[in-house]
RNA sequence: GCCGAAGUGGCGGAAUUGGCAGACGCACUGGACUCAAAAUCCAGCGGGGCUCACCCCCCGUGUGGGUUCGACUCCCACCUUCGGCACCA
C-alpha cells in the first residue's frame, strides 16, 4: 500500500469507519480467555445533537477501552439511549411529532455522529430506555421493589413543577427550583409512588469506602447528601392530655437546658393541642400562612413562631415547658419537632432571644463560667454538665451516652439515627416515561401487574394536550382493564415512572442486552461487573451515582448478581467552556462538533480536546490550538511520507546495546516516550501530558532524520521510532494511525496491536546533566557519567575552576550531592 | 456560615518522590522558500539589569511568614475564584 503524499482526513476517516463497521473490529466477544476490563461513559440522552460535553466525554472513554484492548485485555465498551423524558413529549406537544418517532429520529442522527468520530463501541450491544424489550425489565425491577416492601404509595408535600407538569425527587429541586426549566418549585399534597432508598442509607454510606477510585470530592458530596447524625428520640408528656411529644435530638447531653419546645406546622398535634382553645385562631392563620409560602420562601423567611398555649413535662427535671409552632421545623426531618436549647444551639438561641424566651446554659466550657444574661450567642463547644442534676460535672461527651441510658431504661427515649436522605419519590404525571406497572381494583387494591403480563406497553396512539397533561389519563383503552386478581373492572395507574430509574441499571444490561428471561443473564454479568471505569459530568454526583448504587444492593440482595457496587473507578469530566462560560444556545458561544470534524476531521476534534486540559478540569474551548492539533497530524503524515520508503524493508532493531550517539539517543527517547504515555494513561488519566510526549518523540524524529545524513541513519530504529509513534497515538487518532499502520506493510488493524513494551536498557542514559548549586542557586551544569558516585560528583564539581572562584575567600559548610541530579555546595 | 478544589508567561497548560520553574501546544516577533501569498522550515519568546557579540547578575509560581542545603511542591495565616451543602435539630 502506498501512502498519499497529503493527509486527506475526508477520505481516510470514512474509509476506515466502514472496514471496523464490516469487520466487526468493535464487537467483544461472548467468551475470552483474556481478563476482562468494562469501560462505560455515560448514556446520552437523545437530545438530537452531539455537543462537545459528549465529545469530550466519549473521546475519554475511547483511549481508555482502546488502550486496555492494546493492553491485552477482553473490553467491554457498549453505546445506549437514555431515551425517556420530556424533551421528547415537549416536542409532541410543540411541533406535534410523536415522542416515539422524535426519539428514534433523534437516536438515529446522534448514533451517526457518534459514529463519525470513530469511537470504539460494541454496536451490537446498544440498549435503548424507550424500547419494550428495555422497560419490560425496568417495569420487573419495580415490581421486585414492590415485592420486598421497598417501593410504596403514599400522601405526601411533594415537589411540584409547574412548567413540567410533573413532581419531582428531592434531587431534582436546586435552589428551590426545577433543575430542568428552572421553574419555581411549589408544595402539593399528593399521593405518589416512592422507593424505599432510606433502607439502604446505612450502607450507602458504609460502602463509600469501597470506593478509593472515586474522587473524594463525589464522596464528599455523597456523604453529605445521606447526612447521618447520631443521637436520640425523646418523650415528652404533654400535660393535661394522654399525648406524647417525640423530639429527635443530637445533643441528649442539653436536655436541661430545654426551654421550650417547637413543633412543625404540618404536625399532628399541633391541631390536637389547639382544638377548641383561645390560641386555635392564632396558631391556624400561622400554619396556613407558612403553608403557602414556597421551600424557597420558607427556608429563607426569618425564624417565626407562635405559642400554642399547650405545656409538656422534660422527663429528667420534671419541668413545665411551653409548646410552640415554628415554621423553621421540617416535618419530614426526625420526628417533626425540635426542643428548644437556647444556651447551646445557635438557632434556638436566635429564636429565644427574639421572643423572650428564658435562655439557661447547662454546659460549662473549661475555665469559663457561662451567664445566661451575658451570653452573646450559643455556646456549640465541649465541656461540663451544670444545672443537670444528677449529672452535673459530668463531662458532656459522657453525658450524652448516660443520659441516652437513662431515658431508655425510664422508657422515654432511645438512641436513634437520623438521615438527611428521603425517600425517593418516583412517579411522573408524563407520557414519555416506563409505566408504573400498578392495576387498581375497586375490590382488590392495588394490584401489581403478573411479570408474565409485563411489559405494559405504552400506547403510541394518544393526543397531547397543550398544558402538559398526560395523554394517558384520557386513553380508555390503556386506561381499562381488568383485575389480574378478580377479573373484575380495574384501572391502570397513568403515573409513568422517573427517567433516573431507566439509568439506574443499564449497565447491567449491556453485559446481556437481548436477554429475554431477565433483565440480564446473571452468569453475563458477574463476568462484566463491577464497571472497571465509569466516565461522565460531575453533575450527576449524587442523582444517577446514587440511584444506580441503591439498585446495585438491592439486586445484590435478590442474589440477581454478586458485586455490591456498580462502579469501581469513576472518572468526572469538566465541562467545555467558550470564553470561560458553559457553552449554551442563549450565550451563543456554541462550537458544534459537526463543523469541526467536517473542517479538520474527527482525529482532530479528539486529538485537541484530549490535549487542552487535563480530563477532569474544565476544558477552554480555542480553534487556533484546534488547528495545532491539526498541523500536528499533518506533520505526523509528512514524516512518514518522506521516510517511509527508507524504512519500510528495515528489520527489527538488532544489537541496541552497541549503538551509539544519535541512534542511541533517538532509541532512548523512543522507549522513554512509550514509558511516559503508558503511565500518563494508566496511572493518571493525563492525556494531555501522553500526547506532547508524541508531539516530541515526533520532533525527535524530525531532528534525527534533518540532522542525520540518509546513508548514515539507522533505519530499524527509525522504524522503531516511527512505529511505536503510531501505536501510541493510536487510542487518540484511530484513523490516520490505521492508515500510516498499513503503510507500514501490516494487514491486521493498529487496533489490534499490542501495546508497546519499553525496553529498560533502552532508558538509560550514558552521561548526565548535573546542576551545580551554590547557596541553592544554579551556577553551573556538568556533564557526567550516569553512574557516577556520590563523592566523585562532590570531588569533580569542586575542582571546577567556575565553582573554585565563586567561592573562594569562602567557608564552605556542606556539600550535597543527589546522584543523577545535582550537587549544592553550601558556602557563609 | 460549613465542606472541598484551584490560583504558574500574552493564552491552554507542564514540572509524577522536596532537587534545572515554564515541557508540549497556541499566539506573537524575525528569517528562509516564493514574483507574491498560503503551506512548510529555521530562530527567538517570564520580567528587569549589564553588555548591547558572547557571557554574567538580580527578581519571579495569589499574599505574608515558617521548615529545609534546597520549596510551584511541606507547615501556619490570609486574599481571590469556582464547585457542593445550607434552618437536618
């Protein structure tokens, strides 16, 4: 094969896209004798169009599975659709195409893009949310859940988004508002479906530390997200009534220092306590007011409270304590109401100040004596008991254990652990989404749908309604049916199910897609699990990560695989800035990828995208550096167009040990260069520092072949020079690679090459550089044998006539010598 | 407010274990090639001083201190930017 004289990326990219398409390249085996390696990015969701974050993100998953199948290993690297939600139905309801048809338009362009870049994925193994054949076993996975008790209905203050028509999880509200059209979010009692997440809060937490391959940071973010807090449940006896009130309460060791009590304004008792009583006006017009008032609106209002005119008795002392309604309390959170330390918590001691209420320290700091008058703000720290009768002088730490004892054995309170975390509310009032597989029966309930039902097909055939009103609910034929229990007239639920849970196991899917008897074969699966590297945005830290870990220990509980953790490396990407700003339609600062791969070609687009930054920091968008990378691999071409004749007969290197100078030193730099890109890969993810090691094993080339007259030069360590330059920048730029690989004389893809291997001896430099310091400043620099010792380097470097007079009439201290590195005469 | 990450030339970034700061690339400047341009190639490119040829010297990794023979790297304090959490009792 000859090679063309230009680099033509136009007709070189297409070309080889089809030969990897014919041949299956791609497509990883059922059965191998090699270990296994799964390498996943993050599915799309179908929106239509590629853009950069996609490029980025599956460039970088690209040099992963690419490598490790250079490295030997059997790569998993499968594509899919994240292709539920409501994009989809917005455009049905806008431009009156159907979402189906939407979707699978969508998916169609998208895959035709993602195929134009040259990425490495197993076709055959692409899934797609939205298909039957996928939400049949989304819906199985639900009635699993609804089988053990971890998915059920009921009323609560849920999530509403105006805009979307729809609830929403608890993750999905930022900032009070819909993270999807940043709609303000409003509270609504409703009846909606949830999974039980909370169950598996312990160990979603526990599990974190299997987790050394995530970045701290997702850890963090994951952690606080679960909020654990340790610490226990009270009663108080309310007076003058059978009621007891339950506080939840981090700090038992402050219990004396209760001074009242506060209830949330959605609490039971607060209408119990008010009945018939001249604060029931009061307390209503306050719990109606703060009921309006959105999260937002809520969480930000300043601490407000009124007195329900009810008193209830601390247990320990035996004292009469007032009960009040705040809207600060959260009714989801503990039990619903707090008690009142003024003394030692800084929110009670804001809320008791404004309204007098009596503030009695119980917890005196070493060396201090705390005054209630004096008192500035709470006193948060450690210390001793005071005003706490039997305990007094007890150190606090202690008293929260001896306290907590107290009350268990007097049976008005036990230890209790607390999560931040709720439960996961998933049911949408959309279209476009898997239906909830749910039959109410007027006789029976609730029904699950039998699993030999399954799937619930969602009906294609529906109107939509402008105001976003599931077409579902006024759909007869979906709509009707029958008992599965009785056969008597039944109705189906319309709630569709959250998108999240569609991405909560897709990567189990892969291992068996067109598994029929199950969501995947379990033999399938064990082989492929855990994801050896997971790749995607920071921003699905706690949504998808967690989601997707809950899953994972539930199917580990069913026995339906063995690993109790989906991701065993996880990879978060930075965005993709334009003038240091996201790139967005409404900032118009968009760079499409299909105009850059059509300007300069995929290898480019990767190549540049890769080598601009660092994987997991944010990525600053530049054409002129886009054309760098482009001159760069037209610089690649040229060399081996001007060297290729001389070098294609070349027989492997032979004798390295006896070759000197020049050719030497080109071997060294080759071997050097394939050390230095297989650590920058493997090791750190350094993709940027991989490719200018290429860029200057390439310029070494350069220099060898202008410096080195032809007659004089090596061609087998040219050759090694040239070939281990394609190899290695074969998982960047798949396509030129091939074609220069072929050039060289080889049939067999570069794809399917081995990795290189550094030869160590290779490595080692005969003379070396050493920096001559004094005072830790460089003053010089000698040339020595690699080997030379520790009091040989001290001996020569101090006989230098430059060293000699820069300190001479001077005493010299110590003289420290790093072999290899540098000498540093200390001198006063 | 709390937690976390980052701060290095005109720009993106490098320095992996405390040992030559600025690799590689972009931009820029000068030169070669050309009738000319593009492309390509060569050289220069942190700031300042001194020579103004070579050399040499001083300063320099957000700020101020510290440890060390030696600090972009370790420690303390602070500033700035970004991200996450934020009445969670």
């Amino acid at each position: 094969m000859t090679v063309e004289e230009r680099y033509h990326f136009k007709n070189i990219e297409p070309k080889w896209q089809q030969k990897w398409e014919e041949e299956n390249i791609y497509c990883t085996p059922d059965s191998s004798d090699r270990p296994k390696y799964y390498c996943l990015e993050m599915f799309p969701y179908p929106s239509g169009k590629l853009h950069m974050g996609h490029v980025r993100n599956y460039s970088i998953g690209d040099v992963v599975a690419r490598f490790k199948t250079m490295q030997g290993y059997d790569v998993l690297h499968p594509m899919g659709w994240d292709a539920f939600g409501l994009p989809a139905e917005n455009a049905a309801i806008k431009h009156g195409i159907h979402p189906a048809d939407w979707t699978w338009d969508n998916i169609e362009n998208m895959k035709s893009q993602l195929k134009q870049l040259g990425l490495s994925y197993d076709w055959r193994r692409e899934v797609a949310t939205c298909h039957p054949d996928y939400y049949r076993w989304t819906q199985w996975i639900f009635l699993k859940l609804y089988e053990r008790g971890k998915c059920y209905k009921k009323t609560a203050s849920v999530n509403w988004c105006p805009s979307c028509a729809t609830v929403l999880a608890n993750e999905q509200v930022v900032d009070g508002a819909c993270e999807r059209c940043d709609t303000k979010v409003e509270q609504r009692q409703l009846e909606q479906w949830f999974f039980r997440i909370t169950d598996y809060a312990q160990r979603l937490l526990d599990d974190l530390e299997l987790l050394s391959g995530w970045p701290e940071k997702v850890r963090v973010m994951q952690e606080n997200w679960i909020g654990r807090s340790e610490g226990a449940e009270v009663k108080f006896k309310v007076t003058g009534t059978d009621e007891e009130l339950e506080v939840f309460t981090t700090r038992p060791d402050t219990i004396f220092g209760v001074t009242y009590m506060v209830l949330a304004p959605e609490h039971p008792l607060v209408e119990t306590l008010t009945a018939g009583t001249e604060y029931e006006k009061d307390v209503a017009d306050f719990v109606k007011k703060v009921r309006n008032m959105s999260e937002l609106a809520r969480t930000t209002a300043e601490k407000e409270g009124v007195f329900t005119g009810a008193h209830c008795i601390n247990p320990l002392s035996g004292e009469r304590i007032p009960i009040l309604v705040g809207n600060y309390v959260l009714l989801e959170y503990g039990t619903g109401a707090v008690m009142g330390v003024p003394a030692h918590d800084q929110r009670d001691f804001e809320f008791a100040t404004k309204y007098k209420l009596p503030i009695r320290p119980v917890i005196q700091p070493e060396g201090r004596v705390l005054q209630a008058e004096e008192l500035k703000e709470a006193y948060t720290g450690e210390g001793v008991l005071i005003n706490s009768g039997e305990f007094n002088g007890m150190s606090n730490k202690e008293a929260i254990k001896a306290i907590t004892r107290k009350l268990e054995g007097n049976n008005q309170g036990r230890a209790k652990v607390n999560f931040r975390l709720r439960d996961w509310l998933i049911s949408r009032q959309r279209y476009w989404g898997t239906p909830i597989p749910i039959i109410y029966c007027k006789k029976c309930g609730a029904v699950p749908v039998p699993e030999d039902q399954l799937p619930v097909v969602l009906p294609t055939d529906v109107d939509f309604d402008p105001s976003g009103k599931s077409p579902l609910v006024d759909n007869p034929d979906f709509v009707n049916t029958t008992c599965p229990k009785c056969g008597g007239e039944a109705k189906r639920e319309t709630d569709t199910m959250d998108t999240f849970i569609d991405s909560s196991w897709y990567f189990l899917r892969y291992t068996s897609p067109r598994e029929t008897k199950g969501p995947w074969d379990k033999e399938a699966a064990d082989r492929w699990m855990t994801v050896d590297q997971y790749i995607g945005g920071v921003e699905h830290a706690i949504l998808h990560l967690l989601y997707s870990r809950f899953f994972t220990k539930f199917f580990h509980d069913l026995g339906l695989i063995n690993n109790r953790e989906p991701f065993k490396n996880l990879l978060t990407q930075g965005m993709v800035l334009k003038d240091g700003a996201k790139m967005s339609k409404s900032k118009g600062n968009v760079v499409s990828p299909e105009e850059i791969i059509d300007k300069y070609g995929a290898d480019t687009a990767r190549l540049f995208i890769l080598f601009a930054a660092p994987p997991e920091r944010d990525l600053e968008w530049s054409d002129r550096a886009v054309e760098g990378c482009n001159r760069f691999l037209n610089r690649v071409w040229r060399l081996y167009y001007s060297l290729l004749d001389e070098i294609k007969d070349a027989p492997p290197v032979q004798n390295a040990a006896k070759l000197v100078g020049v050719h030497r030193e080109l071997r060294r730099i080759t071997h050097q260069t394939i050390k230095k890109v297989s650590e920058d890969i493997e090791k750190r993810f350094n993709f940027n520092t991989a490719i200018s090691a290429i860029m200057e094993l390439v310029n070494a080339v350069y220099t060898y072949r202008d410096k080195v007259p032809q007659a004089e030069r090596n061609s087998s360590v040219l050759r090694e020079a040239l070939e281990s330059a394609v190899l290695l920048l074969a998982p960047f730029a798949p396509h030129i690679t091939e074609e220069l690989w072929q050039a060289l004389g080889y049939r067999e893809s570069v794809h399917r090459q081995a990795w290189p291997n550094y030869d160590e001896a290779a490595l080692v430099e005969n003379e070396v550089t050493i920096v001559v310091q004094i005072n830790g400043k460089v003053r010089d620099r000698v040339l020595l044998p690699a080997d030379t010792g520790v009091e040989d380097m001290k001996k020569y470097v101090m006989e230098q006539p430059k060293v000699r007079q820069l300190i001479s009439g001077k005493e010299v201290i110590k003289v420290i010598a790093v072999p290899g590195k540098l000498v540093n005469v200390v001198v006063k």
